[in-house]
C-alpha cells in the first residue's frame, strides 16, 4: 500500500480511500432504492455520498472524476424530485460508479487522474436526467415560488440555484437541520455556495456519532503482535509466580493481568469490522445477476453488524461472495419454473449472520430447487470418491457434503443440473484454514441452507492443554466436544476391531485416534488417559491422550514454512512456563486418518483404485459354524453389532429383534446357532427400508485383497463360490440367498409385485463380478442369462430382453454385438446398457453410435436397477 | 511477526563494523561440526545462544530438531551434523538439562537455529584465500558448500546458508 502510494500527498490518499468507502455505500444503497423507491432517507445518503465525492473531485483538481459523478447526481437529482426510479437509470449509474472506481484505481498507482473519454456515458446519464425532468414537468404543475417552502427559503436566502440544482431543490434535504442554524435557532443568512448545505448536513451526520480517526492497518497489525508478546510474557509471569510464594509480588501482577486482558479485549475491538463490510458488494452482485438471468431475487442480509476479525473477514469474504454469486445463478430458479413449482415467482437468497460463543455463524440459504442428491451420488461414484454400496449407504445429509470435495465441482455435467457446486471445494478449503466448520443441508425443491462456523478471531485463541509421552500439545477448545477418562476395566474403556481402537459413548462407537501412535507413527498402548471427543461438521472422533493440564488462551503463531507441510499442526505456540508447544490442528487429523474416521466422511479414492475395484475387494470375514469362515463383501454391510441373546423375541418361526424402533429379522448364517445368553454378533444387512440381522459366531477380520473366486455350480448353498483369504479357503456369502428367508416380503415388497417377466442377458466376463450382479438383479425380481463371453452371449442373445453388456474388457466386440442385436431387432425394441468401471466421454459418444440406450457405473446398483424397471413397462407395451 | 532489527546483540562476539567491512575480506562466523571449521558469512548471522529446550515436532523432516523459545519468538532448530549427513549421537540431543549451542539466523522473514558442535571465533579472511568447493566432495556438502578457505593450519569450508536451510534439497539423500 505504502508503496503504491508514495510520492503522492496525503490529500490524495486521504481522498482514494475515503472515496472508496463512500462508493461502496452508494453501490449498496442504490440497490436497495431500486427496491424501495420511496424510501427518502436512502436517496438522502445517496445523494449526500455523490455529491461529496463530486465536491473533492472538483477541489483536488480532477475533472474527469467530477463530470462523472456531476452526470451521475444530476440523475439522483430527479430521483428525488420524484422522477420514477426505473432499471435503466440506476443500471446507469452503477456503471457510473463502475468506472469511477476504475479511475480511482489508476489514480491510487500512477497519482494522477488517467486519459479517458467518458462522453457516451455522460451522454446516457444527461437523457436519462433530460427524460426523468419532462417526465417531472408533465405530472407536476409549474412551481409557484410563493407557495413552495422551498422556493421560498431560497429566495429568502439569496441562494441562487445553480443550473444542476435547478433539479434539485430537495425538500427533505434542505430543510434539514444543519450546523448553518445558530444556537439561538436562526439560519445563518450568508449566502451558500452551491452545494455546501449538503456538505454541511454531512458534516453534521458525521458529528452525530462519535469521533472517529483513520489508523493505518499496519500499525494496528502490530500492536496486536505486542499486545500477543504482552500476554505470553504475563502468563509466563504468572507462572513463576505459583512457583514462588512471594505476596509482594501477587498484587502487582494481579493488576498486570488484568490490564493485559483489558489490553488485549480492545485492541482485538479495533480489529473487529462488522461482517457487513464483506456483504457491501453483494446486493449489487445479486441485482447484475438476477437482471442478466431473468431471474427475481431478494437478497436478504440480518446480522451485518455483527462484528468478526479483520483478518477473518478479509478470509471468508471471496467464499461468501461466491456463494451468494451461486445461490443466485444455479438455485433459483426462473419465475415461471418457481411459479410451476407453486412458489412465490421471487427466489430469496437470505445471509445471516450471529454470535454463538466464542464463534460466529453464517447461514447462506435460498428457497431454490434445493442439491440434485441423485445426481451428486452418481457423480460421486463415476469419480471414483467413494464405492457405490458405500455412497448408496450414505443419508442424504452425508451425500451432499460430496459438493466439498475436492475437485468434485470441477466436472460441468454436474455442475448445469444440479446448481450448487462450483468452487465449493475452495469455499471449503478457505473456511478449513481459518479453522472454521462447514456444512450444508438441502431439500429438494425448497432450498438450500450452507452453514459456516467460523472463530472471531485468529490470533488468540482457547486451547485445551493435553500431553501425550513426553510432550504437550494444544487442542484448539472450539472442536472439542467433552473429554471421557478411559481406563481398562472402567466403564469407558477403549476397545479394538483389528487393531483399531472405538470407544462407546451413548450408544455409539466413536473412533479413536491415539495422539501418540499419529505422533511416532508406531502403535500406541491403550490403556489408560483421556478421550478428546472432537467434533468436525457432523463426524466425531477421540483424540486419545495421557492426561489433560487445563485450558488456556494462546496466542497462535504460524508454522515455520518448513513445517507447513505437516497435516496434523495448525501452528505453535508459547505456553506460560516458556515452553513451546504445537497446536494440534483437528481437520488434519481428521483427513490424515480418514480412513478410520469413515463414519460417513465421503473419501477420496483415486479414479485409478475404482478401476482396480473389479478385482479388490473389502470383505467382511466372520466365523459361522464351527469350522466354518466365511465372507461378504464390506460394501454389503451396514453396520456391526452385538446384541445380547435375551433381546432376542421369536414369532412364527422367525427370530426377530427390536432394533432402532423395529423389529428385524434375524437369520443364522450356515451352522451358527442363534445364542441364547451372552452376546450375539450380528451383521447388518440393509436395503432402503428392509433391514435384517445375519447371525454369525464370531466377526473375524476386514480384509481388503485380491479375490480369486472359484465359484461354485450350486448357488442355493447360500455361498457364491470360495476363495484364499489369509491362506484359508473362504466361502463368499450369497446374500441373495439369505434375503429371503430374512424377509419374505423382501422380493415382493421391492418392485411392486415383482413381474419377472423381463429377462435380462448379462454379459461379463469377470466371474466374481457376474456372480454379484446376478442376486442383485434376481433380487429386483428380474430373470437373468449370464454370459461370461461375447460369444457365449450371442448365442443366448434371442428374445427382447434387456441386455447388460461389459466394456471394460472389449468395448469394440459389445459394440459390434449391440449392433448386430439393434440390426436383428429392426428397432430400438431392446434395452442395451453398456457397463463400464469408469466412464468417459469418449467412450460414451462410442457407445451412443453403437446404439447403446445408456453407459453405467458397474457398481451403481441402485441406478442400474432404475434403468432396468423404468424401461420394462415401455417394452411390455412394445412387444 | 515483526522482524527484529539486526542491532540485537549478537552475544558479544560481532563487532559493529564487522557488518558492512567488505571489500577484500569476508568475515565470517566460525563453528565446527567434529573436527571440521565451518564458515558461515556475518551478514546472515543474528546472535549466538544457547539452546535449552526443544520441543521436538514429529512428522518433521530429520534434519529439524524442533521448535525453541527465544525471547519470546519461536524459533525453528536445525541440526547442521545431520544436514551435513554426520551421524548424530542421540544421547547429545535433549534430555534433562542438556545445552546445545546454536545459531541464530533469519530467512525469509522466519527465525531459524542452526545446532552446531561448537561456535568459534570471527574471523576476516582475504578473498584470495578463497577458493571454489573442489569437485569431488561429497553431494551433501557439495550442494551446501559455497567455497573453501585455505587457512594456515586448516580449511574452512564457507557454507551456502540459503542453501543449508533449504530442506527437501538433496543433501544426505
């Protein structure tokens, strides 16, 4: 800043940014008058603003900037003499505003007003005043200048009325009350020059509040440095003085620690802006885009003047800018679309913003078509960020935190559908580093609420003092939830699946992260210490710790670029003793472990590791029957439990359990008998709204391997076929099999009635992969001819039914097939669906000239099932 | 975080003119590291100190030994054995009360310490002692040394500080 503007004087640079400030109000207020153009106390302020910026332009000695803006408030003149207020003058005027900014601009870096001829937009400006003053002369009669108070006071004043204020004798700001007016009340009767009752009724606004001085930024940044010093050198103080049992001492630094924090309470005052100066541009974004988009949208702004660090503010400004930008060009929808919709045909895109504790929350919500969830999943798993089963698992809450992922938005198929989405990575990204939440909830067709919550400030902040070995370590107070004291044996105590470690806590298992093991990278004991609950969005997880020291305020001081690049440390700190400690930064963690924290956390698997799903897989191993392992793949499973026996009601034959409200039925898997004491595992199976139990022994293992299915000719064994895992011969679990006996409502209750009438060829050549889609598409009450081959799949091709052909392994012989079956049929009589591990756009366009009706995800069961049912009635008609 | 100025004492071992004295001479700060002098130039050093306690920052590259409070500044520790590709004998690194010696650097605006064995004299050497590093010394002094002086009794290899605290470089990889 200094250097941009050195050499300049003072006056300039007192100007540019006063200048500034007051262009911003207008831009704002402005808008706000097109909406409301009766209010005459926003046209007060407005006309106030330009004219003071036209009176310095015309005193420094910059005639480009004062033609302008004199065009420009010739226009406001008629405003106010109650010309009507119509788009295309305040558009006029914003772009007025446009490009005194632009030359400002150029005046703050070379110091002098630039070249430029502005004559088409003063033109523009003079017909629109020209316009609005015949539009003034037709619906009001000639001014008589002994009834008009206004007339009168001039002519009482020997005010001649300048030719611009010829328009403008405004009643409300003329007679207001202005220094001129003498403590006895009289008007002081010297003659006015043109405009100086309105510098004067500014002037006098201004004196209204109390006096304000312009500080630098810089030298405030550095107070706060000192005052940060201040209070790491009083807590140290303090520190020394627990140790020491001197009273002379205490009193003193009794004092000292409270002006510290008195100190430190008003210099973080001057920091504080008002969260309104980062929504000033917002109004007028809003008003571009619903002019450029057709669009009626009502910007909505409570809790601008709640206050934030400066240094926040300027952080999430270009994230709610974007947001808003969003809101108002992807989620409200056009009027006739809301009309159709039955909603109000305006969209309103509402910002708010307040205090709760020590943060701040925003709230950007709209009443627009709300996240295209169906949409988002799909793209989930063509983007390979998680498996579909696991998306397919996810609640709707879950599936649309997909639009933070990295790189999710990038892709523009989503993006013109399902609205919200692009850049809310980075809006993420910018919120993760100011140490704030975000999250987003969404209805369809009513909107969409993003809610960020963010710390007042940056600089200080309350942290939770915990040590873990040898060393302390800072947790910053505001992700921390509750802290549990674990022991072996006690009623908290931490367990381990495979070796990682969950506590229960209210009913839910909450996964635990060892602060010390992240730390040294081995495998910490656990034992005893304590849980930090720790919650980010809506995931939670421990830190586990030794012990727990107490709270403190710290300031926080930014990693040495050398250490930047480590996940799990946000910064570091001085504690009172002297000591340096690291600040433990819980997003870092989070994403650091993210696996084991994968209670619904969407996760960032490579597109590459979806291709290699075809032949990895996680599979849940378990033991059912005594000298029997067998396994299903994770993707299946919903969840894990232990329930003890007595739970356990049996009715009609069938064991049931009341679980989450419900009953569900509980089927044993092979030769497990169904425990009658003690606790009995159980695998969850679920499927929209069935869910059944699978009684097993014992819970073996998650194995993520390489499978080499042998399969087996007789399915009706409840297992698909047997593999190697872990050197021990495992049989794969047919869940189809196990369904039914769960649940004989399960078939019928899926696909209303279940007409098996369409019979589907299934072409794929992986034999593991065959056998899972074959339950899947039996279970939709679908009849299915399963082909390893091409060739083997020409031979069963006769008759109408649906055809899933494989791509991955030889995309051109499908096509030739799908050809030679559209040739054969005459028509588009025959559904073909090409499968694919991943798709792209090439190979669409390939499948599209090969007459195939759709290209899927391989494991985008849900979608493959909808494809399949939506278009049988269509064929049923056909044939 | 505020940069101190460069007039904080420098523990008594900088003269004041030692500064701008250039011209045929180079002054330089000695240290070693075993038996090797070290040279490291007088402008780059801030003072000299000793360093009691370290807190260690896992996860970090080897060569940082950790994070230390210097008068209210935290200051990033790297051990200049290890960067050299020395062996580094653990039972020196921190226990209770162990001091190491260190030097203070500023680097692009952040506070670096280089944990040497010893700090020396300064000295002011002649340009024509100075010589380029020779071709076939080890990569990871090679890429740290920016010359070497030919003493009377020894040699004193100058190190290239901008280069010594760019870690990620290969040096003892």
């Amino acid at each position: 800043m200094w250097v941009a503007v050195s050499g300049m004087d003072d006056l300039l640079q007192e100007f540019l940014g006063e200048t500034g400030e007051h262009l911003d109000t207008v831009d704002r207020e402005l808008v706000r008058f097109e909406q409301d153009p009766n209010n005459r106390e926003i046209l007060r302020t407005i006309f106030r603003l330009v004219h003071t910026v036209k009176g310095t332009c015309g005193f420094i000695g910059l005639p480009r900037l004062e033609a302008l803006t004199h065009a420009a408030e010739s226009v406001i003149g008629q405003f106010r003499d109650g010309a009507t207020v119509n788009a295309i003058a305040v558009t006029a005027v914003l772009e007025t505003i446009d490009r005194v900014k632009e030359i400002l601009a150029e005046l703050g870096e070379k110091g002098q007003e630039p070249e430029g001829n502005d004559e088409t937009l003063i033109a523009e400006l003079r017909a629109l005043a020209d316009t609005a003053k015949q539009e003034l002369a037709r619906s009001q009669p000639p001014v008589d200048a002994a009834t008009d108070p206004v007339a009168a006071y001039m002519a009482r004043h020997g005010v001649v009325p300048p030719e611009s204020a010829e328009d403008g004798l405004d009643l409300v700001f003329r007679s207001a009350p202005g220094p001129e007016r003498r403590a006895d009340g009289r008007i002081e009767t010297t003659s006015l020059p043109p405009g100086a009752p309105e510098e004067a009724a500014q002037r006098d606004s201004r004196s209204g509040g109390p006096p304000t001085l312009r500080v630098n930024v810089d030298t405030i940044e550095h107070l706060m440095t000192m005052v940060s010093e201040l209070v790491l050198t009083r807590n140290q103080l303090l520190e020394i003085s627990r140790r020491q049992e001197d009273v002379a001492l205490k009193a003193p630094l009794q004092r000292l620690s409270l002006i510290t924090a008195e100190l430190q309470d008003g210099v973080m005052k001057i920091r504080m802006q008002p969260i309104g100066n980062a929504w000033s541009k917002l109004p007028r974004i809003v008003r571009d885009l619903s002019s450029e988009l057709g669009k009626r949208i009502e910007l909505i702004m409570e809790g601008a003047d709640t206050e934030l660090d400066r240094q926040i503010l300027d952080l999430i400004k270009d994230p709610l800018t974007h947001m808003v930008r969003n809101c108002a060009d992807h989620a409200i929808e056009p009027p006739q679309a809301r009309k159709a919709a039955g909603k109000a045909e305006h969209g309103t895109v509402r910002l708010a913003a307040y205090h709760e504790g020590g943060s701040v929350t925003i709230q950007i919500s709209d009443d627009g078509r709300g996240l295209d969830l169906a949409r988002i999943r799909r793209k989930a798993v063509q983007q390979g960020l998680a498996p579909e089963a696991e998306v397919e698992r996810m609640s709707d809450a879950q599936a649309s935190r997909f639009i933070f992922h990295p790189g999710f938005s990038t892709a523009e198929a989503v993006t013109a559908v399902s609205g919200r989405g692009v850049g809310m990575d980075v809006v993420k990204v910018n919120v993760d580093a100011i140490g704030g939440l975000i999250d987003v909830a969404s209805v369809s067709g009513q909107g969409t609420t993003i809610t960020i919550k963010i710390p007042l400030t940056l600089a200080i902040v309350s942290a939770l003092i915990v040590a873990s070995g040898e060393q302390r370590f800072a947790i910053p107070q505001i992700v921390v939830r509750e802290l549990v004291r674990v022991k072996a044996g006690a009623e908290h105590r931490v367990e381990l699946i495979n070796g990682a470690p969950v506590l229960r806590l209210r009913e839910r298992l909450l996964p635990i992260i060892v602060l010390g093991a992240l730390m040294e990278g081995t495998a910490g004991a656990v034992g005893e210490g304590f849980v930090v609950v720790t919650q980010i969005g809506e995931r939670q997880f421990g830190i586990m710790v030794d012990s727990v020291f107490h709270t403190e305020e710290i300031v926080v001081k930014p990693m040495s670029t050398k250490l930047r690049h480590i996940p799990i440390f946000s910064g570091n700190t001085i504690l009172g003793d002297g000591a340096v400690v690291l600040i433990v930064d819980p997003n870092g963690i989070a994403r650091l472990v993210g696996a084991a924290v994968a209670a619904g956390a969407p996760q960032g698997f490579a597109p590459a590791e979806t291709q290699r799903l075809a032949e990895r897989t996680t599979m849940l191993v378990f033991r059912a029957g005594p000298d029997s392992v067998k396994a299903v793949p994770l993707a299946l499973v919903t969840r894990l439990e232990e329930v003890p026996a007595n739970h356990f009601e049996i009715s009609g034959g069938r064991t049931l359990l009341n679980y989450r409200g419900r009953l569900m039925p509980v089927t044993p898997v092979g030769e497990t008998a169904i425990r009658t004491q003690g606790l009995q595992p159980l695998v969850i199976i679920s499927e929209g709204e069935l869910t059944m139990g699978l009684a097993v022994d014992a819970i073996v293992d998650i194995v993520d391997e390489v499978l080499d299915v042998e399969l087996q000719a007789m399915l009706d064994q409840g297992a698909l076929g047997s593999a190697i895992i872990r050197g021990r011969a495992t049989e794969i679990l047919d869940l189809a099999h196990y369904l039914p006996k769960g649940d004989p409502n399960w078939l019928s209750g899926r696909r209303g009635g279940g007409d098996a009438t369409g019979g589907v060829l299934l072409v794929e050549p992986s034999g593991f992969l065959r056998e899972m889609l074959v339950p899947v598409l039996k279970a939709a009450g679908l009849r299915v001819v399963p082909a390893g081959d091409i060739e083997s799949a020409r031979r069963n091709a006769a008759g109408d039914g649906a055809v899933l052909l494989d791509l991955d392994r030889d995309a051109q012989g499908a096509f030739a097939l799908a050809a030679e079956l559209r040739a054969a049929d005459g028509g588009p009589g025959r559904q073909i669906v090409g499968l694919t591990s991943f798709v792209t756009p090439d190979l669409e366009a390939a499948a599209t000239r090969a007459g195939l009706d759709r290209i899927m995800v391989k494991f985008d069961r849900r979608a493959l099932l909808a494809e399949l049912t939506e278009f049988r009635p269509g064929m049923r008609q056909a044939a | 975080m505020s940069r101190n100025a460069t007039s904080e004492a420098m523990s008594g071992i900088v003269g004041g003119e030692a500064q701008a004295g250039f011209g045929d001479s180079l002054d330089y700060v000695t240290v070693t590291i075993g038996e090797q002098l070290l040279g490291l130039p007088i402008s780059r050093v801030h003072d000299v100190f000793i360093a009691t306690r370290i807190t260690p920052v896992p996860r970090a590259p080897a060569e940082i030994v950790g994070l230390l409070n210097l008068r209210g500044k935290v200051v990033t520790a790297i051990c200049l054995r290890k960067r050299l590709g020395r062996f580094v004998d653990l039972s020196s690194h921190c226990n209770e009360s162990c001091e190491l010696t260190a030097v203070g650097i500023d680097h692009a605006g952040e506070a670096y310490a280089l944990i040497v064995d010893a700090v020396g004299e300064v000295m002011r050497l002649d340009r024509s002692s100075f010589e380029p590093t020779p071709v076939h010394l080890d990569r990871s002094w090679s890429a740290l040394a920016a010359g070497v002086h030919r003493l009377e009794e020894r040699l004193l290899v100058v190190l290239d500080i901008d280069a010594v605290l760019n870690i990620g470089m290969p040096a003892a990889a």
